[in-house]
C-alpha cells in the first residue's frame, strides 16, 4: 500500500543523475549534532549531515522543519546553539559567511538576490570577479555558464526585466561562477512550470560533473528531488526522520507520515 501511495505522489526517477567528480575523503562537507534555538525552542534538534563533492543531496522536510535554518548555520548566517561544522576535514563553525564563501562555500536564497540594475552576464561577471578572476577570465566564465545553462540569448538582458523563473536561473548561475566546492540551492523550483521543474532537474544533476562541486538541494518539489538527488535527508520538526536514496526515501513509512502527512500501517487512531 505504502509503495503504490509513493508512486502516485512521487514521480518514478527518471535514471540515475551522471555520478560526477568523485570527491576525495577530505573533500567533504558535514555537521555533527547542530542544534539552534531561537527563544528556548529548537529549530535544528541535534542534526548530523555528511556530504561528499561530486554528489547532490537532497535536504527535505514540512514547512517549518528547519531546513533553512540548518543551511544558515552550514553557511555561516547563523551561528549554532550546539554542534559543529567541518568543511574538508577542518572545522569552520562560526565563521562568516564571508569568509566560508572563500573557503568554497555558495548558496542561493528564496529571495533572489539579483543586482537587478546590471545585465544577467554581468551578475556572474560579478560573482566571478569576487573569487579573484580578472575581468576578461570572468566574463569568459559567465559566458561559458550561461551558454551550459541554454540561456545565452539573455545574456544582456536587465536582471530587473527578467520573470521570476529565469531570475532563479540567473541565482545558480551566480553561485556556479564563484567556482564552489559545495553549491546549496534553497528552494529553486518555487514558481516554476512543470516544464521549468524538468529543465532545472536535468541542470541540476549535471552541476558535479559539469562544474566538479557537490550540491546541497532543498525543494519542495519532489519531481526535482527524485529526480536529481543521489541521496536525501528527511527532517520534520528539527529532527531527523530518515536518509537514503531516492528509491528507500519514497516508500519510507516515517516520511510517508511525517512529509506527506499520511499514516503508516501501524499508525493508531
């Protein structure tokens, strides 16, 4: 019952993602036992992820399950109550953002943070320009981005004239052109069409191999997760409810209850 429930709610994987550059051991990112709480209550409850270069994992949960809240502390916008962040074998807890972003680290955001009164080509230009490229080596880089991303034709396209679609485009391309070894995408899919869902599930899958960086994928939407993802973390409520591949995550009864609010087999009441 529960497998013929997952299938109906959660598209089959259409293939596996291309594996990607395998990361060395030391080539990791990971928390151990994060915990945050804002006004004695926990958003993050003793969290522990462990995520290699070259592979995209998937972070899923309800609304509210602190998803956000744990890519902030992975980032440096928010500094744990507890636990430990350790990038690459060295531990990084409670550096800035600023300073993890050197180290390798870039993320998007629900909001798009566009510079809204420059082209698209010159907001990767810009991002490009910050790892320490010169001018000429970073427009090169951003055009060779938006060329892999099909969306060349825009290149001197006003960010500020773009739909809310295609400025999610521009987000990842911005964080790809800081040449991360870890790339966490918050939430990319919202708004997008179903056909605009299924162009960005192939891009994504294609970002380890392509651009040799591992990535970090909250989405709501499960088409993009399974379809994507080689492996994904459930949380609910701050905790962990599960981890696994795509195939184990949507027949899991827990997840089943906890993320798509059905009862399992052996729920009372």
């Amino acid at each position: 019952m529960m497998e013929r429930l997952a299938r109906r709610l959660i598209p089959a994987r259409p293939g596996a993602p291309t594996p990607g550059i395998a990361g060395t051991p030391e080539d990791t990112l990971e928390a151990f036992d994060v915990t945050v709480h804002f006004e004695g209550l926990a958003a993050v409850d003793g969290v522990s992820i462990s995520m290699r270069n070259g592979e995209v994992f998937g972070l899923i949960g309800p609304n509210g399950a602190g998803k956000t809240t744990l890519v902030n502390v992975l980032t440096g916008f928010q500094r744990p109550t507890r636990g430990r962040v350790v990038l690459g074998g060295d531990d990084v807890t409670g550096l800035s953002a600023h300073e993890l972003g050197r180290r390798g680290l870039a993320r998007t955001f629900q909001a798009v943070r566009l510079f809204r009164d420059m082209p698209v080509i010159e907001n990767l230009e810009a991002a490009a320009v910050g790892t320490g490229l010169g001018r000429r080596e970073a427009a090169r880089r951003a055009a060779r981005i938006l060329a892999w991303m099909r969306f060349a034709h825009r290149a001197d396209d006003w960010a500020d004239t773009l739909p809310y679609g295609d400025e999610r485009r521009v987000g990842i391309g911005r964080a790809l052109a800081m040449a991360p070894r870890f790339v966490l995408l918050d939430e990319p899919a919202a708004g997008l069409s179903d056909a605009e869902c299924d162009e960005l599930m192939g891009l994504i899958a294609e970002i380890p191999r392509v651009f040799g960086c591992g990535v970090l994928l909250i989405e709501h939407n499960m088409r993009v997760i399974m379809g994507a993802c080689d492996r994904i973390h459930v949380i609910e409520s701050g905790r962990t409810v599960a981890e696994g591949s795509p195939e184990e995550i949507q027949v899991n009864p827990d997840v089943m209850r906890a993320y798509l609010g059905t009862k399992s087999p052996d729920a009372r009441g």
